[in-house]
C-alpha cells in the first residue's frame, strides 16, 4: 500500500539528517533536523523507488517538491507533516525542496527525506564547483513576483512570492551554481522603507541563521566560500522621508556611503580577496553606489565591481510594483553574462551548456548592463551532455518564447478546424494517441475524414452547453463519438485569466479523468480534445495529462503557448476589451493552474482521486503498465 500524505517515519536514528541532502543556504543543524529562515533555501537528495516522504514543519513557508529537475508538489504552509510523492517509476532519482517565500518572524523545520518501502534515501549529491551569494531586499527576495497584479494584500504577498524565480536564482541556474538568496524586505542599509523600526536595518540581521533569534550567528561549516558576492541595498534608504524622521537628504546619502563601505570591507574580511563582490546601482541609490566603489577601488580593493540595473524593459507587475517574474528573467539575462566576465576563473570552464561549450561568454557590450533581453533558463538534466553525475538539476522553469521543437508534437492538418495539433511528445506521452483543437462547428466533410485518418474515435467537448448549442460539432456522419465533457456547464466564468486559470484548473478533473479513462483502453483509439479556441479549457486539460506522464513544465508550457501562432494572436494582451478566444495565453497564466492544483492537492493524481479516479484509471501512468502505443498507420 502506498504512504499516504500525513505524518510518517522519520530518517534513520542516530543519523544526522544532513547526511541526506545537500544545501548551500544557511541552517542551524540540530542533528535530527534543520533549521532556517531565509528565503529560497534548498535541500537537494537522491533516493531510489517509486516514491518519497518529504518530513518538513513549518506552518508559514511555502516550498516547491522537484523531482529530476520537474516540480511536482507545491506545499503551502504544511506544517508538521510528512508529504509523500508516490507513483514514480522504480529507479533512481533526484530530489530538491525549496523555500519559495519570505517569512523572516518563523523558523522552518527540515526533517529529511524517507524512502517509500522498497527503496531507499542514496547519498547526498555532490555540490556544485561555484558559489555565488546574493544579498538584497524585496528585490533580491523576488518579492509577490508571480501575482501578475500590483494590488495585493499581505496573504497575496506571502503566496505569491517565489525566491526561486527570482533574478539571483534564475542567474544562479544560468551560471549553474550553488547560491545563498539572503534578502530581507523592507531593510536597507542605514534606513528602511518609509523609516519604519529605525533600532534595526539589513544588517542587523546579516550573519544570522535564524531571523527571529536575537542574538543568533549562522557558523559558516567551512563550505561556504562565494567567488562572487552581489550586493543591492539601497532602494529602501532612499524610499521617500516621512515626517520626523531625523535624515535629510545630504545627511542620509553620507551615512548610506559610509556604512556600505564598512559592510564591503567586512564583506572582504569574511571571503578573502579572492572573492568578487558586486554592488548594484538602481534607481535612487545609484550614483551613491557608483561613488561607494570608486572609493573602495581607490584604496586598493579592486575585486569591488559595480553593475547597473538597468530598469528598461521591466513592466513592474509585482506586488506594490516590484519585479515581476518576466522582470526577473530579463535581470538574470543581463546580470548572468556579466558575473560570467569578473575575474574569477570561471571562463573556458564546463557546465550545463555542454561539454567544451564553457559558460556563459564573458560580458561586453549591450550583454554588461544594458539591452539583452529575456533569456530561456538553460537547465542541467542528469544524464544530459554537460551534466555532473550526481548532482541534482534545477528545477525547470522557463518562458517559452519560440517553440524549438520542445513540446512540437506531429503536425496533421484537419480542414475547417483551428489550432489542431498532437499533444503528444512531451514526457512519456506519445505521439498519434492525444489531440487537441479549437471547435468542430466548422469542420469540412474532407476535415472529419482526414480526423477519422487519424485514428479518432472519440472527442471530448469541454465546452459549456450554451456554446454546444449554438455551435455543434460538425462530424459528417462519420463513426467518431462526441463525449461533451463540460469544464464550465454554464457559459459564465472569470473574465480576467489570472482568476480563469486557477478556476479552469479546479473544475477540469474530470475532463483528465475521461482522457486517462480513453488512453487506458487501447480499443478506443485516439482522442481529441477541444473547446472553442482550443487554448484555455483545452489549454489546462492536456497540460494536467502531459504532466502526468512526466513531462516537465517547460514542455508543457511551450504546447500550451504555442496556441498563440496557431491562432495569430498577438504575444502581448492586446489593449480594449477582448473576448476571451481572442487573447494571447501566457505560461504565467498555467502556472496559475497548476499551482491551484499543487497547493489544493499536492500532485495531479492526489486531485484526480478526489474527481473519482481509481488505481486502474492511473495505471496508464509511466511507471505503473506498459508505455501506451500509438495506432497503427491505416493501410
């Protein structure tokens, strides 16, 4: 029997948990368990077998699951509990827990990992060669960078920011490096925001472990040695004066000078002079920083560098107007060559980007600061060329901006019908059994008899029944069977797609379920799936399939968004009111969905049990029967 989510057994006694896992943040390790508060902490294992306990407490922090390098659960507040992933296939595997948000007035317990029966927790994984740390406020922090609105409430804040797509994380991946996020909302250097708790700023709370112990000092174990520090602070001290506050405008911009060359001279102190830090000039604070590094290069410190954040092409739609995760990718794009060119040693190197290729190349021009735009996140996959045996991969996260064959299933055309492609491709999930389309209404004589060609015996209509009145699918008297499957009954829901999408995805269970069911059953051939467009309700339900036969979420989104050249539609939402068949989607919008799903139930199968799904119905999953194989070609 399966271990089921809830509290189970714990790491072997007499065993330091940490013997389980890999982790470049900063923990206090009470043997039996771990400690930590800053952001983006990450614990990385190997295990083999068919599934994983994940033994955490904590009531207040969120974290994403990653196995081989595909985010499978997202936990939010989990407290005291041992969350199980099950139903993988029998093998070796990969493992990576990470903190998403901010929550600097908790601790967070870690409690390892604990093999399904059967398998077993392997040895940690290896470390990666290069270290970088970033220190920073809310922009460091990636602060509500997922919301894809500015108007946020505190809960909204605390769910919607993700550490782990935030530009240090992203650059980190790039450069595939292990990393410290230490960022602190709100603190700057000598001042805060709008000056609040004036007793205390960022580095109060600097060489601590645990952010609400007074007193508390992380002792480095000796492993932490960054060949790169990157520094921005400061757009907090110069966030507008209240009044009261004691600083003017001269006098403040002094104590801000003057306190961060003394936070860089013990920076230097603490890492040696083989240690490249970086202070980062944006917006009010820039030319302070710049003044702050001619001084310390001045006095003999040349491995203090500055790098401007240069705010072009940033949309600001974070919570409060911050960074969002657009922005942060397109930061990462710019500040990732930029490391890659410091005088570290790390050129001619090999990493993620293959055998020979070396990293990223040095920075000049545009590339240094200015101009490069958004980049697609490389990911090391084990086993992939260029990829360290043993060393966990990043989880994926990427914005497909063109197809490149990831997710581009085999193309048929249909006559009369739009956006008709194959979904299969992406993970374990072959070709010629799964389709995917816009609406039948139109569909010519020749069109049904090309989708009979195909194989297809079956259709299932999400749409709602007003839309199927209006508009029935047009099957020409062929042997094909239509299965109305609703997402919606009624021809209502939200009008805005950030809402849309996490509604789409509660209600599209059983939708998946009556794919699974079809897959199962060789006899009833391929099946199609649509809706109107074939982009939101299609869009979610075969992007809740695919992820069930593995693939990663960058597969999945590039399917999902290629729906945009099916159709011409424009990349960026068009301005004036629009219907919701004539707006681009976006692989933020799934995320959305699948992220309803993660945190509602933990993994796709967990939902699909609560929609009535058996463990005959999962049995077509990898892992669990015989691949499933695509028709025959007609003769």
């Amino acid at each position: 029997m399966d271990p089921k989510p809830g509290r189970g057994r714990h790491p072997a006694p007499g065993k330091s948990v940490s013997e389980q896992f890999h982790t470049a943040g900063r923990i206090k390790d009470l043997g039996k368990s771990v400690q930590f508060s800053w952001p983006g902490v990450y614990f990385e294992g190997r295990f083999r077998g068919t599934g994983l306990g994940v033994v955490l407490d904590c009531a207040a922090a969120d974290y994403d699951v990653q196995v081989d390098g595909a985010t499978v659960a997202t936990l939010v507040a989990p407290g005291d509990t041992t969350h199980w992933i099950n139903g993988l296939r029998d093998g070796e595997h990969t493992v990576r827990v990470v903190k998403r948000n901010e929550t600097p007035g908790d601790t967070s317990t870690f409690k390892g990992f604990v093999a399904a029966p059967g398998g077993a927790v392997l040895g940690k994984p290896a470390p990666r060669d290069r270290q970088i740390e970033f220190i920073g406020d809310s922009i460091t922090v990636g602060y509500g960078n997922v919301s894809g609105t500015r108007d946020c409430d505190p809960e909204q804040v605390r769910r919607n920011t993700h550490t782990d797509v935030s530009h240090g994380a992203l650059t980190a991946r790039m450069l595939d490096v292990d990393y410290q996020i230490n960022g602190f909302s709100g603190l700057g250097m000598v001042r805060n925001v709008a000056g609040i708790t004036p007793d205390v700023t960022y580095r109060t709370y600097y060489d601590r472990a645990l952010l609400n112990v007074d007193g508390d000092v992380w002792r480095n174990p000796g492993t932490w040695r960054p060949q790169i520090v990157v520094v921005n602070l400061g757009a907090n001290d110069f966030s507008d004066l209240t009044p009261g506050e004691p600083w003017t405008p001269d006098s403040l911009a002094d104590a801000y000078r003057t306190a961060y060359g003394e936070f860089l001279r013990e920076l230097r102190a603490r890492y040696g002079a083989g240690t490249a830090l970086v202070a980062v000039g944006f917006d009010r604070n820039t030319e302070y920083v710049r003044q702050v590094v001619e001084a310390r290069n001045a006095a003999g410190d040349n491995g203090v560098h500055y790098w401007f954040l240069d705010q072009s092409g940033l949309d600001f739609l974070g919570c409060d107007q911050h960074t969002s995760a657009h922005d942060d990718r397109v930061i990462a794009g710019r500040l990732a060559p930029f490391l890659n060119g410091l005088p570290t040693g790390w050129w001619g190197g090999t990493t993620a980007r293959g055998p020979g290729r070396g990293p990223l190349p040095p920075a000049s021009g545009p590339a240094a600061g200015r101009g490069a735009g958004p980049v697609a996140v490389p990911i090391a996959a084990v086993g992939a060329p260029g990829a360290v045996v043993g060393r966990v991969p990043f989880g994926t996260y990427s914005e497909p901006m063109t197809i490149n064959g990831v997710g581009a299933a085999t193309r048929a055309g249909v006559e009369g019908v739009r956006n008709f492609r194959d979904a299969g491709g992406p993970g374990a999930l072959p070709p010629g059994v799964l389709y995917r389309s816009g609406t039948l209404h139109a569909m010519s004589a020749k069109g049904a008899h090309e989708l009979e060609g195909l194989g297809v015996r079956t259709v299932i209509d999400l749409r709602s029944r007003p839309e199927v009145t209006e508009r029935p699918d047009s099957l020409h008297g062929t042997a094909i069977r239509c299965l109305h499957v609703p997402v919606f009954t009624e021809q209502r829901w939200p009008r805005e797609q950030m809402e849309l999408y996490p509604s789409m995805a509660e209600h599209s269970g059983r939708a998946v379920l009556a794919v699974l069911r079809h897959l199962r059953t060789e006899d009833k051939g391929p099946v199609l799936v649509h809706c109107a467009s074939g982009k939101d309700r299609t869009g979610v339900v075969i992007a809740l399939v695919q992820t069930l036969f593995g693939a990663s979420e960058a597969e999945v989104a590039a399917d999902f968004v290629r729906s945009n050249a099916e159709l011409g539609l424009p990349v960026a939402r068009p301005s004036g009111p629009r219907g919701h068949n004539t707006l681009p989607v976006a692989a933020e919008h799934l995320r959305r969905a699948l992220l309803w799903v993660r945190s509602h139930h933990g993994s796709v199968p967990a939902y699909l049990r609560t929609q009535g799904a058996t463990e005959e119905d999962l049995s077509v999953l990898p892992g669990r029967a015989p691949a499933i194989r695509p028709p025959a070609a007609p003769a």
